[in-house]
C-alpha cells in the first residue's frame, strides 16, 4: 500500500473518490470567491473528466489516477508552502544594533568627534 498526497492508493474505486474530493477541496481553498466549486468551471470540467475516463480502460484509468493523484500532491504543496511562506517571512534588512540586541550583544557607543 502506498501514499501519495495523504491518500492511500490500495483500494482504487473509493480511493479515486477521495483524490476528487481532495482536488476540489484544494481547489476551494485556493478559491478567493467562496461560491460552491463544484459550480465553477474548474470543478464541473473535473467532474466531467472524472465521468469520462472512469468508462476507460484499466490501464487508462490507472494512468489518470496516478496524474490525479500527483496533481492533488501539486495542490496541496503549494498551499502549505505558501502558508510557511507567509508565516516565516522575513522584514527585511536589520540594523547593525537590532541584530546584535537578538544575539545578546550591546556595542560600544560609537566615537563622537568634539
């Protein structure tokens, strides 16, 4: 049994489910505009791939699952990365003084001509 963007590949008729719930629900965070996804034209174009090659072959289906399920990975990545991102960004450049006062340093006061 193997994982792949936190969905298990061993069962592939409900697994194939999840990896469309989870395209959708990515899909839906990623959304700025909080209607239903499944209304937008991503989700029906999805659901209607999804209809279509559940009627191909098994080597087919297995193809597009695997794509699915890598492209959910690709989704889910990106939004964690960007979480990071933004909880880790930095201000920028720091003063000399500042970065010393994080370390526990003080510096000498600096020489003042008379």
């Amino acid at each position: 049994m193997r994982r792949l963007g936190g969905i298990k590949s061993s069962g592939m008729g409900s697994s194939r489910l999840q990896v469309l719930r989870g395209i959708l629900r990515e899909l839906k965070l990623l959304s700025p505009v909080k209607e239903p996804v499944i209304s937008t034209v991503e989700g029906q174009f999805l659901i209607s791939e999804y209809r279509q090659f559940s009627k191909a072959g098994e080597t087919v289906a297995n193809i597009l699952y695997y794509d699915s399920l890598y492209y959910l990975c690709l989704l889910t990545s990106q939004r964690e990365a960007m979480d990071l991102f933004l909880r880790y960004k930095g201000r920028g450049e720091r003063s000399v003084e500042e970065t010393a006062g994080l370390v526990g340093f003080k510096l000498p006061k600096q020489y003042q001509d008379p």
